[in-house]
C-alpha cells in the first residue's frame, strides 16, 4: 500500500513538472509577463475574464494604466447590473439616447414616474460586450486621457440619478435643469474619445476653387 502511494506520489509530480512549460508557454502566448499576472491577480473575476478576451496589444494598454484608473473600471462595471454579451458600444449608446429621448417626454408632460425609470435606466445602461474599454482608442489608451473618466461619468450617470431623485420628489423643475448635465458630459466624452462619427481620415482637405 505505502509503496503504490509513493509512486502515485512519484507520477503525480511528475505529471505537474511536465505541464509547467506548458502553463508558461500558455502564459506568453497571452502576452501575459509575471508582472502582468500578478496584476490580474488582484482584479475581479470579471475583469479578468474580459483582459483575456482582448488582443494583446490592448491587453498591455490596459494593463498599463494606472491603478486608480483600472479600480475606476472596475468600479463601473460593478456598478452596472445590466450586461451583453452581444451588444457594442454604438448600440448601447443607441439605448442610451433612447432612454433620454424618454426623460425628456416624461419632463415634457410631467410624468414624474416615466421620468424616474428612464434616468435611472440611462444610469444603468448595459455593458457592452468585452466591456467598455475594448472601444476605446487605442492612443488614448494611457493614464492621462483615462483620468477624466470619473467626471464624465458622474456628469452622465451621476446627472440622471439626481433627475430621478429630484422627480421623485414630484419637483420636475430641479429635475430638468439636470437634462443639460446629462448631455454636456455625453458631448464631452464624445470630443475626446469618439470623433465626429462617419468623417473617414481617408479623406483630402477640400481645395476652394478659384472664383468662388
């Protein structure tokens, strides 16, 4: 008996010996680094799940951003109970003017509960699928653009919950001077991340003509 456990022992560990480069060789075709590993070590399950998912080169933009950054992300996802495993982030965008579309009705009309429920809705709009920052560009992708993140986000969603809590009061006036909060920090985003949609950089500059 003892001699049949020490050679399972024996086959055991030599089973792990023989996997060893495996795992490592897993791990660098990943483009995952030692240092890159015990960062992901310290992020949430489905933080994880989604860095994995990345290419490489934006599994080491991201990894590269700072902690306060990368805690805010996490922070944000977390605080989304909605979540796609289909959607983009156009689409999402899409509900979210959607959702907007619906304050400004239920504003319109005082309909104080339509007027709640979109807020809060626009304020916990989907993930998109792989999370948000697959869709961001990949140069501004750095600690320094990802900072304002915070304020964009409280001036979009932190602005619709305060429109919810003001027209749950029943005071629709407080409630709609926060529908310009809400798109000052869309437009603000869009600037810096997005660009003016369908302009093609394949485009020449128009040359004026001459006489006109």
């Amino acid at each position: 008996m003892r001699h049949n456990k020490l050679k399972a022992g024996i086959m055991l560990l030599a089973f792990a010996a023989a996997s060893l480069p495996a795992m490592a060789e897993q791990a660098a075709g990943n483009g995952m680094s030692p240092e890159m590993q015990a960062q992901m070590a310290k992020m949430s399950p489905e933080m994880k799940q989604q860095i994995m998912s990345y290419t490489p080169e934006l599994r080491q933009k991201v990894m590269g951003l700072s902690p306060d950054i990368r805690a805010t992300m996490n922070k944000v996802h977390a605080q989304h109970t909605r979540k796609s495993n289909q959607l983009t982030l156009r689409q999402v965008m899409q509900e979210i003017l959607s959702d907007y579309q619906g304050i400004a009705a239920a504003l319109a009309v005082d309909n104080a509960e339509q007027a709640v429920d979109s807020a809060r809705r626009l304020a916990n709009h989907r993930i998109p699928k792989g999370g948000l920052l697959p869709y961001f560009p990949l140069d501004k992708m750095n600690s320094t653009d990802m900072a304002v993140l915070p304020v964009m986000n409280d001036a979009v969603e932190g602005s619709a919950l305060r429109l919810a809590e003001a027209a749950e009061k029943g005071d629709m006036a407080t409630a709609a001077t926060h529908m310009s909060d809400i798109m000052s920090g869309c437009v603000a985003c869009h600037q810096k991340f997005r660009g003016i949609p369908g302009v093609s950089p394949q485009l020449m500059t128009p040359v004026a003509v001459k006489g006109k």
